[in-house]
C-alpha cells in the first residue's frame, strides 16, 4: 500500500524529518509514500505557517526520491488548501512543479478557520456539516487541477457536537454531488485514518460514503494517514484496506506524474 498524504518539516505544523519518515514507512513495509506539504493561502492570522519554500521542498524531495529508490516509491506532492480568491496564485505553483499528486482541500470556510472552532461557532451540527460540504463541491467545480480529494468530511474534526458522524443518508444530496463531480473529472477519494487522531470511530470518510462512490463509478481510491508524526504514517491501513475491499474496490491508486496508478489490494 501507499501512503499518500503525509506532511514534512517543511510544513509549519510538522518537525517530521523526510528520512525518518521514509525509514519508518520501510519498515512499515508499505510501497510508497507520498510527501503532500501545504500550501494554504491566506490561511487566517497563521498565513507565513503554511507558506513554504517550494523551490528547495521540489528539489529536495527530488533527491530523496533517488536516493531512496529501489527501496520506496517517494511521491513528490503538495496538499493545496483552496478558497475562492485563492485559486489563481495557488495553480501557479500547482504549475510550476513536477508534482505527482496534488491533494486538494478545504481548511477555511468563509474566511473562517475549522481548526481553531471559528467555523463551527454559533451553528449547529447540521447548519455546519451542510454548509462544509457544499462549499467542498463549489471548491472542486471552482478547481480542477487536482488529484486526489483530501478528508472530504475533516468537518468531523471540528466543533465539538454531541454526534461526529457523517453518513452518506445525512446529506445524500451534498454527497452525491461532490461525489459524481469527482468521477465525471476523474479524480480520487481519498480514505484518510487522521480522524483517529481526533478521536473519530472511523475513517474519513466513513464506509457508505467509499461505497457509495463505487455505485456511482468512482475507481480511484488512495489511502492516506495525514501523518505529522512518525507514529501515524500507514496508520490503521489494514483496517481500511478491508473496508476498501468491502466497498468493492480491487485496487487502490497512487499518482506518479499527475497520473493514476493502481496497484491490486
Ligand atoms: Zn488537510
Ligand atoms: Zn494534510
């Protein structure tokens, strides 16, 4: 399996060395591993934290990408967080570098911030779980050059409500939405194992949401632990591996250039 989403020392919310991260997943014995480091613009009150020298991340995961070969697959990838007004400057840098995977995300809804609980406040479960994942689809129809959707449901995380769930029969109308864009562009789900860390009771996202995408014609599945640390690279993958194949899946993908590779799970 790979792990294609994991954030380097070169993202300002993570000391994690690219060796020490590579080795761990060796021994993990896992194929490959994907470094995705992000770039959120405008990112409120920590915008300099998620800003990074993608000059010297490029060329450096492109030796440690040689050096490593023949032992791990390294995917050279960034974690594009997207806002409306964000788009132009953000597809610059998607352009300017070799990247194989481009994850794209939504951290900021509104100009507010999930992590710090700006977003959630004053809004119920339901007004804040809705409103997440139609901007998430407008994000995507606004955004095309990506590869792979990042946590889908990372509103999970956030906003400390009683029930932290999101089935695919609470909003089958938002889901189905983002869900058949994705397939109609040809892009990935991601099944990413972060939420454990929040503790959340499954992976985001959740099972029916990773089948229901198989029953619209989704075939691109990659497994990501949205590792910080070296503790949580390849995190839980054998419990969504089974999920995966449950689901239907045979393979699970990776990218290499910008292209979908599958490897049978
Ligand atoms: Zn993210
Ligand atoms: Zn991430």
């Amino acid at each position: 399996m790979y792990d294609c989403h994991i954030h380097s020392s070169f993202s300002g919310d993570s000391n994690m060395e690219c060796h020490i991260a590579i080795n761990t997943a060796i021994e993990l014995g896992l194929e490959g591993i994907g470094f995705t480091d992000h770039l959120d613009y405008d990112y409120p009150n920590y915008d300099d934290v998620f800003m990074i020298d993608f000059d010297k991340y490029s060329e450096y995961i492109d030796n440690i990408k040689s050096q490593f070969k023949g032992k791990i697959q390294v995917l050279k990838g960034i974690e594009v967080g997207i806002q409306p007004h964000v788009v132009e400057d953000t597809l610059k840098v998607v352009n300017k570098y070799n990247f194989d995977i481009v994850i794209a995300s939504v951290h900021i809804v509104d100009k507010l911030d999930l992590h710090n609980g700006d977003f959630c406040k004053n809004k119920t479960r339901n007004e804040a779980y809705s409103k997440y994942l139609k901007t998430v689809c407008e994000t995507i129809c606004q955004f095309e050059n990506f590869d792979v959707l990042g946590h889908i449901d990372l509103i999970r995380r956030y906003g400390h409500y009683d029930v932290n769930t999101l089935k695919y029969n609470d909003f089958p109308d938002h889901i189905d939405a983002i869900l058949n864009k994705l397939i109609s562009l040809g892009k990935g789900l991601e099944v990413n194992t972060s939420g454990y860390r929040y503790n959340l009771a499954s992976p985001m996202p959740d099972f029916d949401i990773v089948k229901r995408y198989k029953e619209l014609g989704g075939e691109i599945i990659c497994t990501s632990s949205d590792a910080h640390t070296p503790e949580y690279i390849g995190y839980k993958f054998d419990y969504i591996k089974e999920l995966i194949i449950k689901a239907g899946f045979k393979y699970t993908s990776h990218f290499e250039n910008r292209k979908p590779v599958f490897s049978p799970i």
